[in-house]
C-alpha cells in the first residue's frame, strides 16, 4: 500500500514540506533514460526531468527505489 503523502521521483521541489527535503532533492541527480523507461514499467510516474529521490517513503517503496536505481550497475 502506497503512503499518500509520500512523494517518488519528483521533477521539481514546489512540493517538497521544507528545506531540508529541499536540499536533497538538490543534491539528486535526474534518472538516465534507461532508468525512466525501467521506472515506468513498474508503474512510476517519472519523466526525463524526475530525480531519483523519495521522500517519506515506506520500506517497500525503499526497495524499489534501490531496485530501480541498481539497474546502472547490469549496463557494463
């Protein structure tokens, strides 16, 4: 069950609750193009512009997060 507060892979901060979410959405780099496909086809709204951030996520969003994230790693 997804949080409805939580907020995954956002493209912007306008949303994000205060500075602190802020900094860290800053210091996330935006999803290469493999992972933006990857991301969506396990039914995440994500765009070129979307950062591999969440924000008050439960645990199994955690884990698909660092699924999603990992996949860089299967390129070499």
């Amino acid at each position: 069950m997804l949080k409805d507060d939580a907020i995954r892979f956002p493209s912007h901060d306008h949303n994000l609750p205060d500075q602190f979410a802020k900094m860290l959405f800053k210091m996330s780099s935006q999803l290469p193009e493999h992972l933006v496909r990857f991301a969506q086809n396990k039914g995440h709204h994500v765009s070129a512009e979307s950062r591999g951030f969440m924000f008050n996520a439960d645990a199994p969003e955690i884990v698909d997060f660092f699924d999603i994230g990992t996949r860089a790693s299967q390129l070499r």
